[in-house]
C-alpha cells in the first residue's frame, strides 16, 4: 500500500501546476515526444482512464530508443501499482508490456 501511495503522490506532483489543455495541447503537437506522451497518459490515468494511458504508453514504446523505453516501462509499472496489480486492466497491459519487451 505504501508503494501505491508514493506512486499516486508522485502522479499528483507530476500534474501540479499544469493545465489539462496545456498537456493535451503538447501531447498532440508532438505524438513521438515520450515526456509529452507520459504527461497525457499521467492525466488520463488521473481522471480514471487507465486503459487510454496504458495504450499510449504501449503504443509509443516501439518508437523509443532504450532510454524513452526504460522511462516507459517504469511509469507503466507505477502504473500498476496505483491501480492495483489485481486489477484485469493490469493483467492485459503486464502481458501486452512483456511481449513488447521479448
């Protein structure tokens, strides 16, 4: 429990001070961008979208080089814990991540 609530506190400070347009805005303008593509996915994990931020995370990943991929897989794995390994959604995105990764 205290690992998910690090996470959710770390969520939280990531969206601090940001407007949901000015994320949206940014994460449009340049959709191979991984920092603007974290941002977008951190706020629809926000607002309850999990299966949206996972896909756009799972999604970008090919595209990244091996540092935007490790940067990748340690938000998703946040990720995980903030919504609960028991969650089926989790379950999905665990297996899509691992076949991305072998």
């Amino acid at each position: 429990m205290a690992i998910a609530g690090l996470a959710q506190v770390s969520l939280l400070a990531r969206l601090a001070g940001r407007t949901l347009d000015e994320i949206r805005n940014a994460a449009a303008a340049a959709p191979g961008d991984s920092d603007a593509q974290l941002a977008v996915a951190d706020l629809d994990l926000s607002g309850g979208h999990v299966d949206d931020a996972f896909d756009r995370l799972l999604t970008l990943f090919p595209t990244l080089d091996a540092e935007g991929k490790e940067a990748v897989r340690a938000r998703i794995l946040e990720y995980f814990e903030i919504v609960g390994v028991d969650d089926p959604r989790v379950g999905k995105a665990r297996a899509r991540l691992a076949s991305l990764l072998y």
